[in-house]
C-alpha cells in the first residue's frame, strides 16, 4: 500500500468527476483539509470513511488502497494483499507497543530491586557504589528501548493540519508528554502542538 500513490489517485478521479475539494469534503460532512491530507500523501482516509469516500467518487475500497482502478483480473489478489497490509501493519504495531510497556514494568522492577539490595544489603562502599551505577545503566537501557519501540509503533496526528507522522528519535524524547499525547513539531506544516499517539491507522 502506498499512500501517495493513493492520494494522487483520489485527486484525479475526484478532477475527472469535476469536483473540488471543497465540494468532496461536504459530501463526506469532513473538512477540505482533510481531503487535503489525502491526495497529498500524509494520511490515510479513516476506515469509516472509506465506503462513502469510495461511494462519492464511483470506486472501490480495492481500488483506492491499490491506488489505480483494479483490473476484473487483478482484482482479487489486490484485494488480498492491501487486506494483507492493513491487518499486518496494525498488528505489528500493537505487538511493539505492548512490547514498550513489557520492557518499561521490567526496567522500573530490575532498578527498584537493584536499589533496595545496594541500600539494605551489607557490602562494602565500592559494591555498593558499583550497583548503583549498574541499577542506573539499567534504567537508561530500558527507558532507552521502550523509547524505541513505542516511537516505532504507528504515528502521530498533528493537531494542526492532521498529518501522521513517525517523529525523529530526537525529537521523540525531548518531547513533553502525556500518556496519549506529545509535544512534537509536524514535519508537514512545521507547527508545534500536542500530537496524538496513533496505533492504527
Ligand atoms: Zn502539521
């Protein structure tokens, strides 16, 4: 699945039937905006709003994730691989954001534990020290890798312009966040506000 390749298509069948964005954005009760974001690329149109998409400018869901109109001949095993695509890509992000918070509880165990043995055990100062630094070297490791898996697992929406978006590593940790939410610049608009974690598309 290519979604440039998918926006293009849906500017150019939404040209041939002489529809402007604006007009293909009502009949959807979406904003131009969103229509926007679409035949440039940065998002994909919501499932839910798939079929009435499709509906609106006479194609099929096959031929809008294919980004082209299917063949008769083709149409099934398209079918079966953007099936294939959207079931995969959301299940691997799943598995990698359950997989952050795994590495997270088992970081936040392994340092609390390391903390308590240095601190209540009797050994001598350089021992102690050593564990300190080791329970400390864990931490960075695991807040380090759940980092990772979670900045992989999907995208985030700009509040902005609703462009979705894997923000840089970089930027992803300086990031002031919530549980749901973090502060990054879009790369589409370049604003910078509170965006929201996506799993799915
Ligand atoms: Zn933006």
């Amino acid at each position: 699945m290519d979604i440039v390749k998918t926006g293009r298509f849906i500017a150019e069948v939404r040209k041939e039937r002489g529809l402007t964005q604006r007009e293909l954005a009502d009949a959807l009760c979406i904003s131009d905006k969103t229509v926007s974001k679409w035949e440039t690329g940065r998002g994909l149109p919501e499932v839910s709003l798939m079929l009435p998409l499709c509906g609106a400018l006479g194609i099929s869901v096959n031929d809008l994730l294919t980004g082209e109109r299917v063949t008769p001949s083709d149409y099934q095993k398209k079918a079966e691989e953007n099936m294939m695509d959207l079931i995969q890509e959301n299940a691997e992000n799943r598995k990698r954001m359950a997989l952050s918070v795994i590495c997270g509880a088992i970081t936040v165990i392994a340092v609390c534990a390391l903390t308590v043995i240095a601190a209540c055990l009797p050994m001598p100062a350089a021992a102690r020290v050593a564990l300190i630094v080791f329970a400390m070297a864990v931490a960075a490791a695991g807040i380090g890798a759940a980092a990772v898996l979670e900045v992989r697992a999907g995208h985030y929406e700009c509040p902005h312009c609703g462009a979705l978006f894997v923000p840089a590593m970089g930027d992803y940790v300086r990031g002031y966040h919530t549980l749901t939410k973090r502060r990054l610049r879009c790369p589409h608009c370049g604003k910078t506000g509170m965006c929201r974690h996506r799993i799915t598309r």
